[in-house]
C-alpha cells in the first residue's frame, strides 16, 4: 500500500467516524506529513470535523466543572482526567450514558489538535486562514494542555507589522514578524535583525541557529539584549524612573499580548535593569519563526512617534 493511498483511508476515517477512531486516524496521518506527505488532504478533512470535537469535549468541560467546581483528589481510577486529577468512576459513567460523543471527543482532544498543529505549522497560508479555529477552541484553552499548545500556534503573527523604538538612541525601526510563538523567540529575533543597524553584539550563534536552523539537542543561552516594554513606558524611562511590570512585554508572553498604536504593535527597548538569559529554542519544530527589518523610520518620523508616546 502506498503512503498516498494511506492517506486517502485515512481522511475518509476522519471524515465520518466517531471521536476516538477519527482522532486515531488523524494522529496517523498527521505522522504522515511529517514524513513528507502534502498537508492539504488532512487540513481538508480536519477543517470540518475538528470544530465539532472542540464543541463536543466543550459540552464535556462544562458538564465536569459544574459537576465538580472544587478541586478533586488526584486518583479515582477512571482515568478520565480534569486538571491534575481523575474524575470519579460513577460520574463518567452516568455522563458516558447521556453524552457519550462529548466524553469521547474530550478524550480524543489530543489526538486530533497534534495532528492539526504538525499540518499547519508546515502551510503558512492555511495557518492564517484558519486563524478563525482559536474562538472554538477558546473554552478549552485553560483546561487541556495540547489545546493551549493549538492555540499559541494559531495566535502566531502572519507577516505582521511591528514597530521597535529604542529609547537610549531614539531611533526606530519598523519590522515585520512571522510565525513567532513566544516572545522569548521575539526578543532573540530582535536582536538578529537590529543588532547590527544599531551597532551591538548580535545574539550567540548557537542561539541563532536553534530558531534558523537544525535544532540541536541541548538549547543554547541567550543574552537579552534589551528590557522591552509597551509603548505606555516611554515617558516613565525618559525620566529615569522605574517601569511598572505591567507595561513590561514578558519573555514569556505572546506577540499577541503587545498593545497597539494606530493599529500597529509597538515594543520600547531600554537598557536591562539586569542579565536575563533563557534557552533559546523553536516553539513547534515546523513552524520557523522569522523577525526581518523592514526599513529604519527616518529621523523625523521618529521624533514624531517619540513625541506622541511620549
């Protein structure tokens, strides 16, 4: 049998069968594109089915929580979890009677958002097409792991426009991002693509080549180059004070979580009140994240975007 024609079976699995075989179904073809195989049948085929397994294991979360609102012990032998715990054996098999579909799609979840997640990080195009999956699987996103993972994915930027100013130089620049994740990706990217227009040490090559190229088997340290902030902490660090942590723009956040100005996200760089290292690696395998400058704003449009944040 070839790989092609594997496929085939397998999307017309994921097509019509319920939770559990579906999902296995995807999680085999998804090990299939990983191997080489095109993405397009399976983003086809899980485009259709995987809104109804996000609403389905919703019906579930909703039915657990207000089942049971408190914390739970960690085991009851059902080995149907919420959390960090197993719901109670009884529970699961009264809800099983009534909603059978919904307990297996919440069972299923991560065999159905892996294989979604290996196909879109490979498509860039299909990526941002199916931005629109994130409000189906918003319910879920803080009770089930790989549905957070599956979310940071689809909230990654698609040649999105950001603005970098430079607070010790007064300088700006404008930029474009793609497929950043986190922005412990973005503060290295940063400092790949300004570090030479503004004449500082670019980041370590190993740091370089872990988000560019092969991943290697233990993660670099990256330096930060800089403290970002929003645009809210411009005034506060002209005057020389210290910036409140909520105008901070956290390694451990998203691009998403910058705010804009006039519809554009914007980080302020300043000087680091300390050494900030972290591994330096790529979020998902596939999914290459880029930061590349665009143009350097001229001298007075900079001054004019000093002065309206400031």
């Amino acid at each position: 049998m070839s790989q092609q024609s594997q496929m085939e079976q397998l999307v017309a699995v994921i097509a019509v069968a319920e939770p559990q075989e579906g999902g296995r179904a995807a999680l085999q073809a998804g090990g299939l594109i990983e191997h080489g195989e095109p993405v397009r049948p399976l983003v086809q085929a899980l485009e259709t089915r995987l809104p109804q397994i996000l609403e389905q294991a919703t019906r579930f979360l909703r039915a657990a929580r207000e089942a049971f609102p408190d914390a739970l012990s960690e085991q009851t032998g059902s080995g149907v979890r919420l959390g960090d715990s197993e719901l109670p054996v009884e529970w699961v098999q009264s809800f099983a009677a009534e909603d059978y579909t919904a307990l297996a799609s919440w069972v299923a979840l991560d065999w159905w958002c892996l294989p979604m997640i290996a196909a879109l990080t490979r498509e860039p195009a299909e990526r941002a097409r199916l931005s629109g999956l994130r409000e189906d699987a918003e319910p879920l996103v803080r009770e089930h792991g790989t549905v957070q993972f599956f979310d940071m994915m689809l909230a990654a930027p698609s040649d999105e426009s950001l603005l970098f100013v430079d607070q010790r130089t007064r300088r700006a620049f404008e930029l474009k991002m793609d497929g950043v994740a986190v922005n412990f990706e973005l503060h290295t990217l940063l400092g790949v693509a300004l570090a030479q227009p503004l004449g500082l040490q670019p980041p370590d090559p190993a740091s370089i080549a872990a988000l560019f190229g092969e991943l290697a088997a233990q993660a670099p340290h990256t330096v930060g180059m800089w403290n970002l902030y929003d645009h809210r902490a411009l005034s506060t660090l002209d005057a020389g004070e210290e910036v409140g942590l909520d105008k901070w723009v956290w390694n451990e956040g998203r691009p998403e979580d910058i705010p804009k100005v006039d519809g554009t996200r914007l980080v302020v760089a300043g000087a680091p009140p300390y050494e900030r290292t972290w591994q330096t690696t790529r979020t998902f395998q596939a999914l290459m994240p880029k930061v590349e400058l665009v143009r350097e704003l001229t001298p007075d449009e900079a001054a004019a975007l000093l002065a309206q944040l400031g």
